[in-house]
C-alpha cells in the first residue's frame, strides 16, 4: 500500500469558531517544524479573537516541538489540527496547496519551517505566505542561513546589531519584500547563545503584533 502523502496526527475535533456576523473570519495555517514557541505565541495571541483563527498547522517533522505544543492546545485550550507531511507530498503533488485552498486558508505563516516553498504553492498565494528570518536581512539569509547558524555567523562577523526580519515568501529563500524589521544590540561579549535569546523575544514580541496588522488590512 501507498504511503498517505500526508496524515493528521492531531485530528480536527470539534471548534468552537467565533461567530461573525459582519466580516469574515481571517484563518491562518502555520508551517513550523521546529520548537513552536513562535507558532505558541501566534496561537495565543488569536486564542479569544472574533476575527482571526489559526485553523491548522503543518509541519514535515514528527519530532517537531510545535507538535506537543499543539496536543497541550498552545497553553490555552484551543483544539488545532496539526498535519504533517513528507517531501513528495509538497513538492510532487499540489495536494498541499489544495487543501490551503479547500481550507479557505487567508494567510500562510512560516514559523520555523525550513524547506523551500514550492513555485506553486507561492502562485496559489500571492503575497499570502510570510516568514519570519532571525536577522537583519538581506544580510545573513539565504540557504543553509537559519537557527543557530545566523547568530554564529553574526557574532563571527563581529556585527555591533542583528534583528528580525518578517517578509513575503517567494521561490528563493529569504529574498521576498521585506514587511518589519526590528534591531537589538550585539555585545563585544555576546555568544551565539546570548545573541539568540535576545532575537527570540523580538520575535515573540513582534511577529503576532505584525500578522494582526496584516489581516486587519485584507
Ligand atoms: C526562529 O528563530 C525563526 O526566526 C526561524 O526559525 C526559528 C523558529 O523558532 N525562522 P521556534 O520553532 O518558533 O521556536
């Protein structure tokens, strides 16, 4: 038998979805694949809101944190399917990007998802799909440039400040319009470590406050 080219391994269970009587309900799908904090903080930050659900998240990493962080409901009850896929499925089929549709999906947050969003996925989605970069890019992007590889080459470099950057997600990594930046210091003394927590909380800071204002304008 053929492997499913994707499964849900937290089901849709039943969703209180807020009753909206004028407008419509903006929903947004998650792709993470590592520890989630980002894709938790979202979760919380829409958990009471009438206007913007997380309807689902993806992920293409069993082991991914987001995955526990969803079955405990982000640390406020809230019930989101999680689906995880593998590598044929995104980028040999469009099934993905068929759901994404079928699911009336309003805007696509990548949260610590690392694989290249296929053409067709970012076509289906014009300026729909956002990522977040840990750093001040154009510099210190591009492939192989993520997690804790930034913040050593950042401190390596010798840089005084590094940041945040959230943009549009096009076919190459981390070139699409840039929509925030924020900056934080780097310290003589800083480790990548060090250099990390403090991109961390701008992260956590800024990413749900910057996708709010995004939808509020849709
Ligand atoms: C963040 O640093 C983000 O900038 C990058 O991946 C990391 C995800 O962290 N794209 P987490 O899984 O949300 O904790």
């Amino acid at each position: 038998m053929n492997k499913p080219a994707y499964q849900l391994v937290i089901p849709a269970v039943y969703r209180q979805t807020h009753y909206v009587t004028n407008g419509h309900l903006k929903r947004i799908a998650l792709f993470a694949s590592g520890s989630g904090s980002n894709a938790e903080k979202i979760a919380t930050h829409f958990a009471e809101s009438t206007s913007v659900e997380v309807s689902l998240v993806l992920t293409n990493n069993l082991k991914a944190g987001v995955i526990d962080r969803a079955r405990q409901g982000f640390s406020s009850g809230l019930h989101v399917p999680v689906l995880l896929f593998d590598r044929p499925a995104f980028y040999d089929t469009d099934r993905i990007t068929r759901l994404l549709q079928q699911q009336r999906i309003d805007l696509i947050v990548l949260a610590g998802f690392m694989w290249l969003v296929p053409t067709s996925l970012v076509r289906a989605f014009p300026n729909q799909i956002i990522n977040i970069h840990p750093a001040l890019l154009p510099k210190f992007g591009g492939k192989g440039m993520y997690g804790h590889y930034v913040h050593e080459a950042v401190v390596a470099a010798g840089e005084t400040e590094s940041g945040i950057t959230i943009h549009y997600v096009n076919e190459q990594y981390d070139e699409g319009q840039i929509i925030f930046q924020a900056s934080c210091p780097v310290l003589p003394t800083d480790t990548p470590n060090d250099v990390a927590h403090r991109i961390q909380a701008l992260e956590h800071r800024h990413y749900p406050r910057i996708i709010a204002n995004l939808l509020a304008a849709y």
